[in-house]
C-alpha cells in the first residue's frame, strides 16, 4: 500500500513541477540587474538584447510609430495608490484611461534604475545600450558627444554617488503616446579628461549636486512595454 501510496505523491509532484513551469518559464540566471525596470508584466514577448537578457525599460519605439496600438489590451490595473493632486494628477489618470496598469511608484522605480543605467553607458561610451534606451534624437546627440569625445582622446569619469531624490513632476497623454517627466536630484562625481589624463573640465575629487529632467514616453496601448528617454534638461 505504501509503494502505491509513494508512486501517487510523485505523480502528483511532477504534474505541480510541470504546471509551475508553464506558469513561471525558466530562469537561466543571465537575466541581468536591470530586468524588468518598471515592473510592467505583459503577455507577449518582451524585447531581449544580444546575449539574450531582457530589456524591459526603456527601450526602442518602431521607427514609424505603427506598434499595433489598436490590437492591444491593456492589463488590469494593479493595486490603487493615493494618485498626485492637480495638473499632475490629472495627467496620471489620463494616462491611466489609456493604459489601467500604470503605476507612478513602480515607474519612479524603474525610473532611478534607467537613470543610473544610462549615465553609466554614455561615460563608457557604450553606444549600442544607449540606443535601445533612448529616442533617436536623444540617441543623436549622445552619439555625436561620444564620438567627439573619442575623437579628441578623451576620457569621461562619471560616478553616481546616489539619488537623493526623483520624483514625477509633469505627465500627459500626446496624442495615444504616454510622456512621464521625472526631477532626479543626485550626487555625482565628474571629470573630463584628456590624452594625458588632465582634467578638461570638473573635478575628479569632487562630489557635486546635480538636478536633472528626464522625459520617458511610450504609445500608451502599445505591445511594446518598453520607455524611451526622449527628453533631457539640467539645472545648472
């Protein structure tokens, strides 16, 4: 009775095994620190770079916009939080009308990762990153800096000490294209340096307060979940 009572418990086993993994995929422990930055969950496939990790904020808008809007669905929404007041809020929920799933806390989130993601890679002058993270006229400038850069031999120090602060202050709906302005307030450290490695410009001692206006934008009912940076300010 027992042997038949063993045989059960591991059918049993292998049929929950097997659900689980129809539910959850596979995980093969490349997927990268970045994944799934804004925590927006969709059904179809999401967007993968070169070795296969995903990029799920931001990412590439079709170059002709035409990303299917009409044959999407939104999500349901996710849990209800206290929404802004005002114009702001007013924006949000805006937003929301067009895509339910939206949510300021994990956008704010995803938000600081970006942030620190791509004043990583343009110090680096990695430039195939910063083309799936940004828009093509975003794209355009940070290219043309970068290859300057290189051109006259010189290196950019660029450490994010922390993010003090980042916060939404302005969100609109353009058309079906949702755009989220965040206000990032950051300690970074930052020196220009030349062939021989004298400082150009900054101090590579020195850590500095820095204020910065970063517009993301996605079409709201889109099948891509990615955000695109397409728009850059600074308090100087």
């Amino acid at each position: 009775m027992q042997f038949f009572d063993i045989i059960l418990f591991a059918l049993i086993a292998i049929f929950l095994v097997l659900r689980l993994r129809s539910v959850l995929g596979n995980r093969d422990g490349h997927e990268g620190g970045y994944g799934d930055m804004f925590n927006r969950e969709r059904q179809d496939e999401p967007q993968r770079d070169d070795n296969g990790n995903v990029i799920e904020l931001p990412g590439p808008r079709a170059p002709d916009g035409n990303d299917h809007a009409d044959a999407y669905a939104p999500v349901p929404a996710g849990p209800e939080e206290d929404l802004p007041e005002g114009q702001l809020g007013e924006g949000v929920r805006a937003i929301r009308e067009h895509d339910p799933s939206f949510s300021p806390n994990e956008f704010l989130g995803g938000a600081r990762m970006a942030f620190e993601m791509i004043l990583n890679a343009y110090a680096q002058g990695d430039i195939k990153t910063l083309k799936n993270l940004l828009s093509s006229e975003v794209f355009a400038g940070f290219e043309q800096a970068i290859k300057q850069r290189e051109a006259e031999g010189q290196t950019l120090q660029e450490t994010l000490v922390g993010i003090s602060k980042a916060e939404l202050v302005e969100a609109y709906m353009d058309g079906r294209e949702a755009h989220v302005t965040i206000k990032f307030v950051s300690e970074q450290i930052s020196a220009l340096l030349d062939a021989n490695g004298s400082v150009v410009e900054g101090d590579p001692t020195k850590v500095m307060e820095a204020t910065d206006f970063w517009t993301f934008a996605r079409p709201a009912k889109s099948r891509n979940p990615n955000w695109t940076l397409v728009g850059t300010g600074s308090l100087e």
